[in-house]
C-alpha cells in the first residue's frame, strides 16, 4: 500500500542506524512489526492469572490416547 507521511527525519535516521538498514520504507517495516509484536505479547501477559487450568493436564498422555 503506497501512503504519504511525514516523519521526523532525526528519529528516522537513528532508526535506520539502530537497524542497519538503508531504506526509510525497511525502518519503518521493522518498527511496526515490533510495535505489533510487543502489543500482542503485553495483550498476553495481561491475561496471566485470568485463564484458569488444570494443573494435571498431561498433554503428551492425550496426545498417545488420540
């Protein structure tokens, strides 16, 4: 998807640096699939102490039954 955006040209350049890549459109790649990532694993950890579970599921056992 071809977009227009303004960009703070020095925080650009210290991305790029930081990365080791050499075109703005690869920095910007990167930095959104790390915001992604980081999001989906906060969204994750928010859910520790929320699922309950079985503490003697033994998976491996059902995986040999099935």
């Amino acid at each position: 998807m071809r977009t227009n955006i303004i960009l703070n040209d020095e925080l650009l350049k210290k991305a790029m640096e930081i990365a080791g890549v050499k075109t703005k459109k690869e920095a910007v790649e990167i930095a959104l699939k790390e915001f992604v990532e980081n999001h989906s694993r906060k969204k994750l950890s928010e859910l520790r102490g929320k699922i309950s579970f079985a503490e003697d599921y033994d998976y491996k056992e059902m995986r040999l039954n099935s």
